[in-house]
C-alpha cells in the first residue's frame, strides 16, 4: 500500500509541474498592450541637460526639469511638462535658442507643438513670441494660428495673428498683422 500512495503522490507532483510549467507563457506582448492602455508614461527622466554634438561640436543642447515617454502607445510623442530650453549652434558656434513652458514631440511626424510662453531667438538678435508654436522638423518649417510679437535685430516690430515661415526666418507670411517698421534713408 505504501508503494501505492508513493506512487500516486509522485504523480500528483508531476502533473502539478507540468500543468505550472506548460501553463507558464510569455505574456509581453499582452503586458505590451495593457500599457497602450494606460495613460500612463513608460518611463520619465528628471534634470535633463542633453547634448548632440557631429564631429566633436555641440549642435543643439536640450535642458528640461522633466520628459514623459509615451512611446509605446499607437502615435508615440515624449511629453515635456515643465518647460523646455534648447540652444542651437551654426558652423561658427553663434547660437539660437527656444524656450516654451509646454512642450509634445510627435515621434512619428516630427512634429513639435510648443505652447505657453514659447519664445525664440536667432543668433542675429530677432527674437519671436507668442502662446503656441508648431515647427515641423521634417519640413524645417515653423507656423502657428496664434497671436504672436516679432521683434528684429533692426527694431522692427511685427504683431500678428498666425504666421507661418522656415526655421531660418528667410521665408516669414504672416497671415493678419500690424507693425513698426524701420527703413535705412538712403540719399539718392
């Protein structure tokens, strides 16, 4: 008898570790899509001070407090919540900057929607403001439908309502505006 139960507990043991190890599966791919489910980041970074350099020079310095990645979800973009600074540097190393309090990078379209307090600065000293900036990086191209303040180096003053122009301010339409300009008197 004792054999018997020996062998009916060895039994029951057995199908016990073959049901948990066959019953055991991986499951990333359901893991996977309950994140997309959640509103929640896959990861945050903290006190980001970000540089890319080519060929040993720093081009762009990126600073933020806080960046949310949701990447993982159906249309990816990284969040920055709390302000965005990033410097840009030319050949020569003269720098432009932009600034906004909000900021969402769409990982798919390149697109950057910046808002509240966005402000840019070119090297050449024209500084643009306005409450929401779009700059489609793929196009190198920068728009918005909001009011905005256009200031040149030469004291030009441009206020407006939505304009849309190429990163390196060469091309500017702006759709409804009203300003002060500055013209050189050149004797004739």
């Amino acid at each position: 008898m004792s054999r018997h139960i020996k062998f009916i507990i060895t039994s029951i043991v057995t199908l016990s570790w073959v049901t948990i190890l066959f019953s055991c599966q991986d499951n990333s791919r359901d893991v996977n899509q309950f994140n997309k489910l959640t509103d929640a980041p896959q990861s945050k970074a903290y006190d980001i001070n970000l540089f890319y350099t080519d060929s040993g020079k720093v081009k762009v310095n990126l600073r933020s407090p806080e960046v949310l990645d949701y990447t993982h979800q159906d249309f990816p973009y990284r969040e920055f919540p709390n302000t965005v600074d990033v410097d840009f540097f030319s050949e020569d190393s003269a720098k432009s900057s932009i600034f906004a309090k909000y900021a969402i990078l769409y990982e798919e379209t390149g697109l950057i929607d910046m808002q509240d307090s966005v402000s840019i600065t070119t090297d050449d000293g024209v500084v643009l403001t306005a409450e929401q900036l779009y700059w489609d990086q793929d196009e190198s191209w920068i728009y918005t439908d909001q009011h905005y303040k256009l200031k040149l180096s030469n004291g030009t003053v441009n206020n407006g309502d939505g304009f849309d122009a190429n990163q390196e301010f060469t091309i500017f339409n702006s759709r409804a505006n009203i300003g002060k300009q500055t013209i050189d008197n050149l004797d004739q």
